[in-house]
C-alpha cells in the first residue's frame, strides 16, 4: 500500500504506471492545488481533482461519488484496466489517502507514496511542469463495495447497537467543543461514544507513515482496538481517510468510514452530540 520515493523512481517510465497527484488543501492554506501541480510534479503525473470526486448533488462537502462519475474522471485522465496506480498528495491533510480510500472503495488497487511530494523534491530527484496530456484510458464496470461505507442512519443504529467503535480524526478542539469547527461553519463536538485521534498522530514530520507498532500503539491509546470494527469520521471524510489508510497498513479486518461525517451529524439539529473528552 504504500510506495517509497526509492521505489518509484525506478520504475518512472513503466508503460502500465499511472502516478496522480491528489492533493487537496483547506481554503485558509490559501493554495491552489492544481496551480501548484503545473509548477512542479512528478514526471508522467496527472492532477486528480479530489473536490470534483464528489457527488454534485449533494449538499454535503466531499459526499462519496457515483461509480460513473469516480469512472469518468479516472479514464479522463488516463487510468484504466491495466493501469498500475501511484497516488502521492502535497497536502497537509495527506489527501492522497482520501484517493486511495476511493480506489479501494471502488475495488481498484493503488499504492500511496510515503512521505508525500516532499520526499520527492526535498531529494533533489526530476520534476514536470504544465499539465497532463495523455491519452484516455477504458475502465471495466466498478461499484461500491458498501461495507466499507457507513450512512447516517447506520451511525445512529451504532448508538444503541455498539457494533462499531467510532473514531474521529479531527483536532481534539472541534472534537471536544472547545472551538468551533471553522471548516464547515458548525459548533464542535462530537458523536455520542466516539473517541478521538486526531491524524496528524499517525504521521511523522515528512508526512510519512510511522512502524505498524506505532500506529497500533496510536489507536489502542485512543481507546480503539484495531481487531474489532472500526468506522472513521472527521468533518467531511477527507482526514478519516488517513485513519482508514492506516488501519489498513497494519491489517485492521473490519473498517469503514462515516460517509457524511460532522458536516452531516453536526448540521442535523435531531442527531444526538457530546462535549468534553472522550469518555
């Protein structure tokens, strides 16, 4: 799952390799991820647009997207049956696992590169400028394996079943109320039950990923035992995503992620919320 920079930098010119930049920034980051892509990237690489990988009609930020519409934009840029996929991100929120989230969900394998653009530029390796222009690709019928999806509904059955931990990968601020999430404009807090690990925990000053032990240690110290089933939220599913990443990295079995997160349980004035610290 994932990729180090050694690595790619190898097999650069495979026929078959297909690299995707899909970072993605918060608007007070005040960047312009596409703009920075034409700047400098990884030769070959195309631009994936998380925001557009979204369903349109839908009022929630980031709302998962159909199976045409996640097709449409992968054969567009080039990705299809055959294609050996490379995501990488610049992104303080490691967007490039919110990608690969949306690759698995769709039963598509892809590897995420460790340590982010950074590495790879911080290395002295080549880099490309402008945009992608290569030739479309064919991708076979995909769907949505939806184990790996939780709606709101399913979130408010949790409540009484307990089936799944629940854990939250914002700031410990949003999730315990003391500070408004500004993100998406709604007071903070938290779902009933859930505990928090922010992502920023899981990941080590280059943005790459720590030992599976440390990652473990990460989640057992936040109260979630990676052996039973687990369901990832944050405030829009982007940042969830890293949770999820990294369950997978050290073979979590059951983890699905809360498609509509805070921006959905937040909005909602009837869904049930906390305060204060995990309990």
């Amino acid at each position: 799952m994932l990729i180090h920079p050694d690595t790619l930098a190898t097999r650069l010119g495979e026929p078959a390799l297909a690299i995707a930049d899909a970072s993605l920034h918060l608007p007070a980051a005040e960047r312009d991820a596409r703009a920075d892509f034409e700047t400098a990237h990884i030769p070959s690489a195309r631009y994936l647009p998380l925001a557009e990988l979204a369903e349109p009609d839908s009022p929630l930020p980031g709302k998962i997207p159909s199976p045409a519409t996640f097709r449409h934009h992968l054969e567009a840029r080039g990705i299809g049956d055959g294609s050996t996929m490379v995501l990488y991100d610049d992104s303080a929120l490691r967007s490039a696992c919110r990608a690969w989230f949306l690759f698995d969900l769709f039963g598509l394998e892809a590897q995420v590169l460790d340590c982010r653009f950074f590495a790879w530029r911080e290395s002295g390796r080549a880099t490309a400028s402008g945009a992608w222009h290569g030739e479309a690709a064919t991708l076979g019928p995909i769907a949505a394996d939806r184990a790996k999806l939780r709606d709101k509904q399913e979130m408010l059955d949790n409540l009484t079943s307990h089936a799944d931990q629940v854990v939250d990968a914002r700031d410990a601020g949003r999730f315990t109320g003391e500070t408004e999430d500004t993100v998406h404009n709604l007071p903070g807090g938290h779902i009933p039950g859930a505990r928090n690990l922010p992502y920023t925990r899981l990941l080590r000053e280059d943005g790459g990923f720590p030992p599976a032990p440390e990652i473990r240690e990460a989640f057992l110290g936040a109260g979630i035992d990676p052996e039973r089933p687990v369901v990832a939220t944050c405030g829009s599913g982007v940042t969830a995503s890293v949770l999820v990443f990294a369950l997978h990295l050290i073979g979590a079995p059951h983890v699905a992620l809360y498609d509509g997160s805070w921006s959905e349980w937040g909005a909602d004035p009837h869904t049930p919320k906390e305060k204060g610290p995990a309990a």
